[in-house]
C-alpha cells in the first residue's frame, strides 16, 4: 500500500503515546527524502514474512513493526483455536535480533500464546526442527539471511516445520494488514509472562536432539573413520549463527582436523570482515581461503548468517588451486552420494523423491533417471519443498530422499522442513572423505559426475531496480516478456514458455497450451534448444529481478562459455 500523505503518518510517529522517545529521536533527524522513504508504504508482511532495513518508521525493522506482525500472527493462531500449542522463536547475530525476538515472544504472551525463546541465536534449521519437537503451531525467526548489514527480518513457519504456505501465508498476511492502529498491540513484562507460564527459554536439550539427527543423515560412518586424521577442514561461519552446531557436529563425527577462522567466529551483525555475508559473494572468503592455504586445506567452507545456506571451495589437486561450488554443485555431489549408498547398501526406500526448485540444475534429472528416483520440481522458496515433504508425510505413498534448490541449500533428512546448512556441511564432509579414501578430492568428483550426466552448468543474471519506482519498473518487464514472447534469446530458439502465473505452458511450434501444475507465481520459464534455459522472477527479498539460466555443454570450458553468452543475450532481450 502506498500511502499520499507521508507527512500526516510521520506526524502521527512523533506525537503519538504508541511510540518511545529514542524512535521519536530518530525521526526528528531525517531528511525530507528519508522521511518520505520511511513513510510513503508499509513494511509488508509478505509470504516469507519481513524483511527491510533496521529504522524507525512505516517502512522499517522496528520493535512496532515486529509487534504489529506477532498480533496478526497472534490473531491467526487463536481464530484456529490453536492458541494452546505454543510458539518457537529463535534469532540470528543481526542487529536488533535478540530485541525483535523478545518483542515478538512478549506479544505472543500477551495474547495468551506461550513463547519458546531460544537463549541465544540459533541457526534456521534449528527453528524449524524445534517447531516440529515441541508440537508448536508456529515458529519466528528473526534473520535476513545473507543480506547486508543494515537489514534484519521476520519469517513465520507452521506446524509442519516449513516456512508459511497456503493457505496460512494469505491468512496471517491478512490479520497483518487489518491491523491499522498501533495502540491496539498487545504486550506484557517478561516477568508477568514468566509467572504465567506463557514464557520459556529453550536451548541445551533442542541443541541435542538437533544434533543427533544430524548425525543420523551419515551414511558410511566408515568412510569418515577412514580419513578423519588426514582431511583438512577449514570452516567460517561469517559472524554468524553456524559455529556451534558445525563445530560440534564435525567432532562428534571424528573429524579431527577442523580449523575455525578466527576473525569470522565471532558473531557480530555488522559483519566487519565481510559487509555482503553471502557465501555466493567472492568477497566474504577472503579470509577463510587465506586459511586454507596455510592449512592446505581439502575443504572451505561457509554457512549464511541463519546458517541455512553453504558455500563450498574445494582444493584442485592438478592446479593447487581452490575451486569454486555453486549451490547447485555441492547439492548434486551430495545427492549422488546419498542415492549411490542406498543403492548400493539396499536402504532405498519404496517410491523415492529428489525434489528441485524449478530454477535449479538440470542434472537433477539425470541423477534421479540413473537411480529411478521420482523427480519432482517446485517454485522457488524452500517452502515448496517443505510442502511437498508434508504431503507425503500425510499421504504415506511417497518418500522424500533429497531437496534442495540452487540458493545454496539443501536438506537430506525429514526431521526439519527448512535447508539445512549444519547439515549439507556434514554430508559434503562426507562425500570429501569418501572420495579421499579413493585418492580423490571433490572436485574430481564433480568432474566425474559432468563426464557422467553432461556439463550441466548454471547462471544468475540479475537487474537491480530500487527506490519508489523500482517495483513498478520490475513489473513492467514482467508484463512485457508475458505479452511478447521472443522466439529466440540469443543462440537458441525459444522451444515453450511456461507462464507460472497464469499456470500455462505454451508449446511454441504447435501453439498447444497445457497446465504447469504450480500453483500461481510471478515467473516466466523459457524452454530452450540445445537443453537450455532461462528463467525470469522478480527476487522477493530484493529490488531486483533475476534471470536463471542453464546450459548443458561437452566440455567445462565449452560450457561456461555458452553460459555466459547466454547470460549477456537475456539481459539484452529483457532490458
């Protein structure tokens, strides 16, 4: 919603008894264009809940903000009746993290919700499981993932363990935004809610029986007892949530080499060593790989600060440098592995799934054609894959094996319903081990899978458009790509083009349409020639649009080069 009259609700900031001093400090010292910045819409509870940039105002990370979202929340849990389950709320090493938690749990309590807090930050896919060990109807989780340092956010998940689907996603966005006055949000003392039992600190045992399942996902604990004392392991958590989990888990594996670095340890939300604490940006490895070096180290890793993504280098033996994984990469090594075990140890159970977001590699297919595994594909978010894991928990007929996306994360068990950075570190370890034992590092590994399956390679191209006029921008490429498809994007021709947000796939030779089979979204896929691909969504966490592209190529360099031509000829069609 955009609202005419910024001046009146910035006013309304100022005078009203809703809001403290300090926020009231903060505004009286904008500028004009800031003012109208932070009033001119709300922060948007969307379907991952909020995410923006820590401040005062309508538009901002703030105490009222996250308030406001916990009441809609709260709202949507006792119009179900379910008040009597509980919320899981947990937080990372942001700004504000352990603030906006206790905001959150304190509102909960005041609607006669009982919050679980953890007692310090956590990683994601611990808030995910702990939802789904104590039997809450929801869960909070306090992170902006890898974005920069000035933002923080709020994502929602149900009892399922998975963040917000339909029709739970459109239900609490609802309560959310029929919220219009601040003076109608509850809150109470902690203490109060304490002695009322609606407010417990969480931690030691959720940490257990996390880990444990962790170690339950090892497949050849032989493998890692083979090699534990000559695999060199060196780990950042980029000032995030992942170093006592991945510390943790790593020794009670037997890891014995394992080097933290140091400078990155320690949790910190303004992210001094690495302003951009993606592990998909060069940048945030400088330190670690400087590390691996004195190590010589086999492995580096890095998880996101919620720790729900993993980035991996790994050392070329030939070159002796450190090589570079996609997501998509290291979610392939892995899920070979684990299919190639229970293959070959006879555990592969009936009517097994590999599940992929639709933006994620081809490969996938041909992994799960060479182990009969059912393929199955969904939107973007790992929502979709929680979904589906929910479906054929309900269901009985299906079981999931493996699910990733190529975001950087993926999730090799049930016990969770978000990916699961911790974990994807335990079994790449793994698969290192496994593969040493072999005199082979990872990235032969990898080479050996492209000779196998074909050089499956994959690409982000990406328009960032910000400020007021930025989305309407977005939304008019959208519109232009719907209404005029091309019929060729640089070299390939455009074979069909599937429309998610109308659910059609139109066949371009023969005209005919047909369902996606998706529920509705925002994303435009282009079915190439040649085994390629493009796909268009607008990010919805970011003021930018993205363009995924694949190819499928005979050699690594005949490859990467057809994919970076065609990364220049999409944007050059869409801009």
């Amino acid at each position: 919603m955009v609202f005419m009259d910024y001046q009146a609700l910035y006013d309304e900031w100022l005078t009203s008894p809703c809001f403290d001093e300090a926020t009231k400090a903060e505004l009286r010292g904008i500028s004009e264009e800031e003012k109208k910045d932070r009033f001119y819409t709300e922060l948007e509870f969307g379907t991952a809940g909020l995410r923006g940039v820590i401040g005062a105002g309508l538009n901002r990370m703030n105490i009222y903000t996250v308030r406001k979202a916990t009441q809609g929340l709260a709202n949507y849990i006792i119009k179900a009746g379910e008040q009597k389950k509980g919320v899981a709320i947990a937080y990372d090493s942001r700004r504000m993290s352990p603030e906006f938690a206790k905001e959150a749990a304190l509102c909960l309590a005041a609607n006669g919700i009982k919050a679980y807090l953890f007692e310090s930050l956590r990683p994601t896919p611990e808030l995910s499981f702990a939802v789904r060990k104590l039997g809450c109807i929801a869960g909070i989780n306090i992170t902006a993932s890898h974005n920069p340092p000035e933002y923080n956010g709020y994502k929602v998940y149900w009892e399922d363990g998975a963040q917000i689907t339909p029709p739970h996603d459109k239900g609490i966005m609802a309560e959310v935004k029929a919220i219009t006055d601040f003076s109608t949000l509850k809150t109470m003392q902690e203490d109060n809610a304490r002695v009322a039992n609606l407010f417990e600190i969480i931690g030691g045992a959720i940490d257990d029986a996390y880990i444990a399942e962790l170690k339950k996902q090892v497949k050849n604990q032989d493998a890692i007892d083979e090699i534990q004392d000559q695999l060199t392991i060196v780990y950042t958590p980029l000032h995030g949530t992942g170093l006592g989990p991945v510390q943790r888990v790593l020794k009670d594996l037997g890891f014995e080499k394992v080097f933290i670095e140091p400078q990155q340890a320690i949790a910190d939300g303004h992210f001094p060593t690495a302003p951009y604490p993606n592990p998909e940006n060069p940048d945030a490895w400088e330190l670690a790989l400087k590390l691996a070096k004195e190590k010589d180290a086999d492995l580096v890793l890095a998880t996101d600060p919620d720790a729900d993504r993993l980035g991996v280098y790994c050392k070329d033996t030939k070159s002796g440098e450190y090589v570079t994984f996609t997501g998509n990469m290291s979610a392939m090594l892995i899920a070979e592995y684990i299919l190639g075990q229970k293959a070959a140890n006879g555990s592969m159970p009936k009517n097994p799934v590999l599940v992929e977001s639709i933006v994620s590699t081809d490969m996938a297919k041909a992994i799960a054609a060479a182990y009969n595994v059912e393929l199955v594909e969904v939107l973007t978010g790992f929502k979709n894959i929680g979904e589906q894991m929910l479906k054929y928990e309900q269901n009985g007929d299906k079981n999931y094996v493996f699910g990733f996306e190529e975001s950087y994360g993926c999730l090799p068990g049930t016990y969770a319903r978000d990916k699961d950075a911790p974990a994807a570190v335990c079994m790449l370890c793994e698969v290192a081990a496994y593969l040493k034992s072999q005199g082979k590092t990872l990235w032969d590994g990898m080479i050996e899978m492209y000779e196998k399956y074909g050089y499956y390679r994959e690409g982000i191209a990406t328009m960032t458009l910000k400020g007021i006029d930025g989305a309407a921008q977005i939304q008019e490429i959208m519109n232009r790509a719907r209404n005029a498809a091309p019929a060729k994007i640089g070299n390939f021709d455009v074979l069909a083009v599937r429309d998610y947000k109308a659910d059609t796939r139109k066949d371009m030779k023969t005209g005919e349409v047909t369902a996606t089979g998706l529920p509705g979204s925002n994303v435009l896929y282009y079915e190439l020639s040649d085994n390629a691909w493009c796909c268009v969504r607008p990010s919805g966490t970011e003021p930018k649009i993205k363009f995924y592209v694949g190819v499928k190529g005979t050699s690594l360099e005949g490859a990467d080069a057809e994919l970076e031509e065609l990364k220049a000829q999409v944007l050059k069609t869409f801009e």
